[in-house]
C-alpha cells in the first residue's frame, strides 16, 4: 500500500509538472484563462492590431514611393476629391495661359518681312493704285486732307471716319490692300528727317459714324493696326477725335488697348468744331478733296524715296 501510495504522488507530481510545461508553451493563452474568457478576443484583437498596424505601414510606404514618384497626386489625394479638379484645372489653365502668352506676344512682321508678306514694291504705281484703291473704292469720302501743318512744321492727315464701308475689314481679301495703302501712307508721312523726328498730326471727324451698322472684325483692325504701326518706325504728335459720339468714345477705348503705348496717351477724343471738318476741307468737292489728297501723298512719297537715294548710308 505504501508503495502504491508512493507512485500515485510521483504521478501527480508529473501530471502537475506536464501542465506547467503546455502553460509555460502557450503563456498567452494561461494569462487570458486567468484572467477571463471574454479577453481570450481581446488578445486576438490584439495580435490583429500588430497585424493591421503592420500592414498599414506597408500601405504607407507605398503611398509615400507614390507620392515621391508623382508628388502633385499625392497631395491631391490627402486633399481631397474635389482637389483633383482643382489640380486638373489648375493644369489646364497654365496651358491655356501659355497659349494666350503665345497669342498675345506674337511681333508684327518686320519692315522687310511686311513687304514680301504683302507683295509692297516701293513704287510710285502700286503707291497710287493702293491707296487710291482704298480712297476712292473701299472708303468713298474718307480721306479729306494731307498735307503740312505750317504752324507744326510736320505732316497732317484728316480723315472722315463716319465714310466708307467700314465692313470692308471684315473681308480678309481686302485687308492685304489695307496694309499695303497703310505702309505707302506711312512712308509719304514721313518724307523727311523733320517730320520723323517731330511726329505726325491725325484729325478724324466722328460725327455720324453709326457703330450698329459699322460693325467690322475687332481682330483684323488689331492686325492691321499692328502690322501698320508695330514694326514701322513712326512717331505721332498728336491724333485728335472731333465729335466723337458715346458708340465711337467705346469703339475709340477698344482701338487704343491696341496701340503701342508711346500711342495710347496721344490718342485723343471729344474735341469740337462748328461744323463738319468735310465742310472744311472737303473742297470743292469730297471726290475731289480726296484726290487731291491722294497726289499730295505719292508727291511726299516721291520726296521720301530721293531723300533715301541722296541720304542713304
């Protein structure tokens, strides 16, 4: 009975020694049924935090290569969705600004350039043929003077812009021959040293220019203007604007945003005359007023190509 006795204790001792062991081998599992069966989840929940934490910074790291291999979506997408737009439109808008850059810096053609563009000859025939074309038939009336202002010492030019067909600058057939007249009369303006130097005067009557029905293409009296004017190298004195009605007074603003600057502070409207600047100069005849206009511009264009022959470095 002793010896039976004996071994019963030696087994408990190795049942007990056995269990030791297991809880020994899984502690994690011994502490929770210590502690309560419903932290049996939260040590599993637990381990899935380790996971979860572990696998989103495995996320993070990618989405940082991400963000390091295209930064601008990366910043959108911590932004936030409507970001996205916002970084799509901020794209199309520095493209849209590189294209207007393009459009608005694009120079006039050159002295040189102009000529071949539009077939200019320097002569004394297509001088008279171009501008007599756009006197006589494209603005009936609209020339009504050149000549010298005695007072100034420099050339003068008058015009009645109320006259003529101003939808002739809608036809693009037609404004070659507009900018071919516009260097001939640039030219003949210019015939000396002086009045290079001093500047030109321009004089428009206004008065009866009907805006509704002379309505033209903004964008070719842009082109005309600066291939006339941009590369040409001509100095105003003065222009003066007699009569201008409210309709001109917003035509006139849209014309001077156009202008070179040195132009746009000497372009000037709201004078007054007791009359019609035509009942002036427009004598005998505004046919014959603007003939006689169109010889005194191929004269001082004559003058101009001897003084280049005589004067010429």
């Amino acid at each position: 009975m002793d010896d039976l006795s004996a071994r019963n204790r030696d087994g408990q001792q190795l049942l007990e020694t056995g269990q030791e062991q297991e809880e020994e081998e899984d502690l994690g599992v011994a502490v929770v049924q210590h502690v309560g069966p419903n932290d049996v989840h939260e040590a599993d929940g637990g381990n899935d935090e380790e996971a979860s934490s572990h696998n989103e910074r495995e996320e993070g790291t990618g989405q940082d290569q991400e963000a390091e291999e295209d930064p601008g979506v990366a910043v959108v997408q911590h932004g936030g969705h409507n970001d996205v737009h916002a970084a799509e439109a901020g794209n199309d808008e520095e493209a849209s600004d590189h294209n207007d850059r393009e459009e608005d810096h694009d120079p006039p053609l050159a002295p040189q350039a102009l000529k071949e563009e539009y077939g200019i000859l320097d002569t004394i025939e297509q001088a008279r043929r171009s501008i007599g074309i756009c006197a006589e038939d494209y603005f009936p009336g609209f020339l009504l003077h050149f000549g010298l202002d005695e007072q100034m010492e420099t050339s003068m030019i008058v015009y009645d812009f109320a006259k003529g067909d101003k939808q002739v600058f809608r036809c693009r057939d037609k404004v070659g021959n507009c900018i071919c007249c516009g260097y001939y009369v640039s030219h003949a303006k210019f015939s000396n040293l002086q009045f290079v130097r001093k500047g030109n005067i321009h004089i428009m009557e206004c008065s009866g220019y009907d805006f509704s029905l002379n309505m033209f293409d903004i964008q070719i009296m842009k082109k005309l203007t600066i291939e006339v004017c941009g590369s040409y190298p001509s100095t105003f004195l003065q222009c003066f604007l007699y009569h201008t009605p409210l309709a001109f007074n917003v035509l006139a603003s849209m014309i001077r945003r156009s202008l070179p600057d040195n132009l746009k502070s000497k372009f000037n409207v709201g004078y007054t005359f007791s009359g019609r600047l035509d009942e002036f100069y427009g004598l005998p005849t505004p046919e014959a007023a603007s003939r006689r206009a169109v010889d005194n511009l191929c004269e001082a264009l004559q003058v101009r190509y001897e003084n280049e022959r005589t004067f010429s470095l």
